[in-house]
C-alpha cells in the first residue's frame, strides 16, 4: 500500500491482533499471513503487522493465503554505470556525481520491470537481506545478482572459477589484430600471468571498436587493466551474461526476478 494512500488511525488496534481474531489463528501465524502479502486493508496490501486498523477499516484474508515460509528469490538488476557492487570504490559520473551508491537501492516497486514473466508477487520482504552474487566495477553497467537464496550463492561464489562471465567493452579507436592476439595470449603482472580471458571484436565504426570478453571467476578491475596495459582507452563497459542467465533486453536500472528454469 502506497504510504499516501494508507489511513491513518490515531490509535487503533495492530493489524496482527485483527487479523487473529478474524482467522481464529495465533498472532504469529497472523504476522506471517501480513509478512507473506495476504492480507488487506480496504482493498490495498500491507505487509506490516504493526500497521494500526479501526473498526471501520474493511480488513480481507486472502483464500489462498499460506503459512509456508516465503521461498528465497534471486533479483536480475541491470545496473547503471555509477552504483557500486561489491567493489567499494567511488565514481564521478556524468549526470550522477561523485560517491558510492549501493546498487541494492535499484530494487523498488517502481523499478521492477513490466515484463517480468515470474508471476511472483511482489514483496516487501523481497528486497531484506539481499546478497550480491558477483561484484561488477561501479563505472560499468550491466547485469547484477541479489539473492536470497543460499544455494544460489553457494553457486556464484564458491564456484565462481568455473562461471563465465560476458562483457562488451567500447574502446576508442581501432584494435589492430596484434593487440588482440596480446590480450588472447596472456598478459603478466609483477611476474604472474593475469586470469586468462578470450576477447574478439563485435562490432567498428565512428572512431570505436566494441570488443567482446568472457572471463571466468570474479576479477573486479581484470579489463581495464589489461585494456590500460595493451593502450586501449574504455568509454563504456557492460557485463552482458553471467554463467547462462543473459543480461537479455532488462532496461537500464530495472529488476526482474531470476525464473524458475534459469540457472547459472
């Protein structure tokens, strides 16, 4: 329920202890039936069994309304350039500014995306105690992991080493073909080689060459230190898949939830 749509009772009673008269429950039970989304006050959902209800408020149980815990969702966010994720680092963007912004605060109502085909309902408890699965460096864009889910993070932490990620990287100018055989071969730092990435080229024109890097394991900053070390100049990064779950067409800045038959 919209915060300016909600009435507001000087006193009232708590919508838990309401709800556990009306469903003959105990008042825990009728927490989680308001915690889970089941429940309204004239006609629009609250999730908060402190919320306060008069007599006159018309107070609804759905029918379907359970008691099984809420199952831990996964959260796709397509993330700006300038929201940080798992790095720490700050950035000065263009039309942003400068500072570390959590991408976590991305996921609102608002943002979740129109076409999500997951027919999940959308919940409060839904954005509480997200985890990021793979950081992402805070002036890139590009697909984001939240999950609740302990297997899910299992997967994209433990066996990072084994996921492939996949970018798109705009750099200016040409890349001569001795510069991608540089970067497809290997490059060293301080005497040890750097994680081996497989770069191609997707697409030139107008004075920039967009490249293609896939990547296993988690390596904030891998590219553009390999980019820095062959004399590219980046304008743009965006991670576009991570293991099988493509950044697809998710807008900018919008959120779905992961579907049941995606898998990392």
């Amino acid at each position: 329920m919209a915060e300016s749509d909600r009435p507001e009772p000087a006193q009232g009673m708590r919508l838990a202890k309401r709800v556990a008269e009306l469903k003959a429950c105990s008042r825990r039970e009728a927490e989680q039936y308001i915690e889970g989304g089941w429940v309204t006050v004239d006609g629009q959902v609250v999730e908060e069994p402190q919320f306060r209800v008069l007599a006159a408020h018309r107070i609804e149980i759905d029918a379907h309304a359970s008691l099984l815990a809420l199952t831990p969702v996964t959260l796709l966010l397509h993330k700006p350039p300038g929201y940080d994720a798992g790095t720490g680092v700050p950035v000065d963007i263009k039309g942003v500014g400068k500072g570390v912004r959590p991408a976590l605060a991305l996921i609102t109502p608002a943002s979740h995306a129109a076409d999500d085909r997951s027919g999940i309902r959308l919940l409060k408890k839904h954005s509480a105690q997200q985890t990021l699965g793979m950081p992402l460096e805070s002036a890139a864009s590009g697909l984001v992991v939240f999950t609740q889910d302990w297997r899910t993070l299992r997967k994209l932490t433990e066996d990072a080493a084994f996921i492939e990620q996949e970018f798109t990287v705009e750099v200016a100018g040409e890349v001569a073909p001795g510069l991608l055989e540089r970067l497809n071969h290997g490059l060293h730092t301080d005497g040890r080689p750097l994680p081996p990435v497989k770069v191609s080229v997707g697409s030139t024109g107008e004075g920039a060459t967009r490249l293609r890097f896939a990547v296993k394991g988690a390596h904030p900053g891998l590219i553009a230190l390999l980019c820095e070390r062959v004399g590219l100049r980046i304008t743009a990064m965006k991670r576009i898949r991570i293991g099988r779950v493509p950044l697809a067409a998710l807008a900018p800045g919008q959120w779905r939830y992961l579907l049941p038959h995606e898998q990392f």
